[in-house]
C-alpha cells in the first residue's frame, strides 16, 4: 500500500513537471495553436499530475 501510494506520488511529480516544461517549450515557440497548447500544459499541469498519481494508484500501473 505504501509502495503503491510512493510510486503514485512519483508518477504525479514526474507528469507535472514534464508538462511544465513542455508547455514553456510551445509557448516559446511563438506559433499561435501551439502558444495556446502551451498555456493550457501550463496551467494545468499539476492537475494533470495529480490525475495522473490518481490513475497510478488505482490501477496498480508500476512504470519503475
């Protein structure tokens, strides 16, 4: 249990950062649909995270 909920928390950290960063990456881009692509990783990118930890932990997915 404490092993699925560890790995769901990386899961979660690793998803958020990532879209952090590839949002930054289309916004920089400077082309509009990929600038509004962008903006919306950025935003929600730890909501992203979080469904992502949240779809770890329920099906038992192990990525490591």
């Amino acid at each position: 249990m404490i092993e699925s909920i560890a790995i769901a928390i990386g899961v979660g950290v690793l998803v958020g950062l990532a879209s952090v960063f590839i949002g930054r990456m289309l916004k920089a881009a400077g082309v509009p649909p990929a600038e509004a692509a962008g903006g919306f990783l950025e935003q929600f990118a730890w909501a992203l995270g979080f469904v992502a930890a949240l779809w770890a932990f329920a099906t038992g997915w192990r990525p490591f």
